[in-house]
C-alpha cells in the first residue's frame, strides 16, 4: 500500500488524517474547512484569498496591499481555482 501525501485542492492544505478530508473521505479532493459535510467545496475563491492574506500578514509582518498580490498568486494557482 502506498502513502501519498494528498493536498487540498482550494487552499493547498496537506490532508493525511481522514479527518483531514472533506466529508471526511479519502481521496476527496478537497480538505474538511473547504468543503460542506458531503465533501463538495463549499468556500469561494474571495474567502480563500483572504484566509491566505491574513496569515501573511500575521506570520510574514506584510502589509495588507502586499499580503494581499501574494495570496491572489498563491491561491490562483491551486486546482480549484486555476481555471477560474
Ligand atoms: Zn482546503
């Protein structure tokens, strides 16, 4: 049997517990704060961007503008969001 490390489709999380999934099935392809009890992706693109700003701004000391140009070019980037 083989181990992947799987990762989130929408915010780029790493899902390894089967907690850590939505709808708390493997293989999902996105992870338990990204999607509603049944596993659909539940969050939208703005959300995301803002998850991500937030935390570059409190973990990284930037400034809201910056935060901001860096979580819109990290989260455009991921599968949910890429084709958007
Ligand atoms: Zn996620």
């Amino acid at each position: 049997m083989s181990e992947r490390c799987q990762s989130c489709g929408s915010c780029g999380m790493a899902m390894r517990l089967v907690e850590d999934f939505g709808g708390a099935h493997r293989g999902n392809r996105y992870c338990v704060h990204c999607s509603d009890r049944e596993g659909n992706l539940a969050v939208t693109y703005e959300r995301v961007v803002s998850y991500f700003a937030e935390d570059f701004e409190k973990r990284r000391g930037l400034n809201p503008t910056r935060a901001r140009e860096l979580a819109e070019a990290c989260v455009s980037a991921l599968p949910a969001w890429s084709s958007r």
